[in-house]
C-alpha cells in the first residue's frame, strides 16, 4: 500500500518535472527563433540599404514641409529635442518596420548590424537602435544613438565586449559611409546627459548609450569618425 502510493508521487513528480522541462525547452526555442528573424531582418535591411531614394512627389505649397519627417522633434527620456539639418529634396526617407530610418551601422566586432530610426517610442526601441540627439549622422558635431540591452545579444547587448580603439561603420542617407573609432568608454547614471552637446573640433562623432547589464547605470561609447 505505501509503495503504491509512493510510486504514485513519484510519476506525478516525473510528469511535472517533463512538462516543465518541454515548457522550458519550448520557451527556449521561441527567444532564440525571435532573436534570430530580428537579426536576419535587420541584416538583410542593412545589406540592401541606399539611402534616400526619388519619390514622386509634387512640390505643391505647404508639401515639402510635410514630407520632411526629420522636421518633427521627438520625444526622449531626457526631454532633449534632436537638432537635425532638413533639406527640401524630393526624395523619400527610407523606412523599416513603420519607422523612419536615418542610416545604418555596422560594428563587426560584435557582429551589429542596425538601421539607426529616427523617432524615439518605447516601440522603435523594440525594433532597433534608435537617433536620440544631435546634429546628425555623419555630420560634424556630436549624436547619440540609444538601444536597449535585453543581455540576449540583440540590439546594444554586447556593447560591453566593446573596447577603444575598436571600429563602427556608419553609412547615412545620402550614401556616404564612415568609419568611426572608439576613443572612450565608461558608465554614468541615467539622467546624466551633459556629454550630449561637446567640442568635436569639427568632427562627425556618435555616441553609443545603453543600460548595463543590471540596469543601474548607463554604459556610454563615444567614438570618432577616422
């Protein structure tokens, strides 16, 4: 009798412990499926990516004002607005997934491959790395581009293997491509937005911001354009 009822705990224990194991295993699968279609998605728009394309569109009064996206200051946590040049081109802004694209970046050192967007919501966030601030890609002055580390290698997630004198590409939508040295590296606190607006002596620089891998501070990369 007691070793009847003893076997029967012990398969209710096995039962439980296979379902949660395939339950594990099939969460598992999921995150690493979802990781891998964010990242081909993301590659494959970088791979094809030329900049600002034609569009055919008729200069009428008021029109250009309203195809001019980057004229729209976003919102960021820092209520800072991004100080962009526009243009009164008739070109089309490229976009990925809904959103606004300013440019790409590739870091090979971590194997990065990104649209940056333009326009800075909890959702754009979720889809890439986003323009928080600045003069623009690829232009003298400073800008800062801001991802999320979710620790699972998506998005800044491995911006701590990055170290200075390792390398970023940034391509804009004009079709020019540079190449930008890391030359400082550090943590501050989340509010702290003072390095925003700096001396670049004339030169394009990026500023890379993301969470640590606790989230108590921000893990900060300035590099400069070679």
């Amino acid at each position: 009798m007691f070793e009847s009822k003893y076997s029967k705990v012990l398969t209710v224990i096995l039962v439980f412990v296979v379902v949660a194991i395939i339950g594990l295993l099939g969460f598992l699968s999921y995150d690493y499926f979802q990781n891998y279609m964010i990242t081909k998605d993301t590659s494959d728009f970088v791979e094809n990516f030329q900049g600002e394309v034609s569009a055919d569109v008729q200069d009428d009064e008021g029109t250009e004002g309203a195809n001019n996206s980057n004229t729209n200051p976003s919102t960021n946590p820092f209520e800072q607005i991004k100080d962009i040049e526009t243009s009164g081109s008739s070109k089309k802004q490229p976009t990925y997934k809904g959103f606004g694209v300013y440019g790409t970046m590739v870091i090979p050192k971590i194997n990065f491959r990104y649209p940056v967007l333009d326009t800075m919501t909890p959702k754009s966030l979720e889809t890439a790395v986003v323009f928080l601030y600045g003069v623009g890609l690829n232009k003298p002055g400073n800008s800062v581009i801001a991802g999320h580390n979710y620790r699972n290698g998506l998005f800044f997630s491995n911006n701590k293997k990055l170290n200075v004198g390792d390398k970023i590409y940034v391509t804009d939508n004009d079709g020019k491509k540079l190449t930008y040295t890391i030359y400082s590296k550090f943590e501050t606190t989340p509010e702290d937005s003072d390095f925003y607006q700096r001396d670049t002596q004339g030169k394009p620089e990026i500023t890379l911001s993301t969470c640590t891998d606790d989230s108590s501070a921000r893990l900060i990369i300035f590099a400069r354009a070679d």
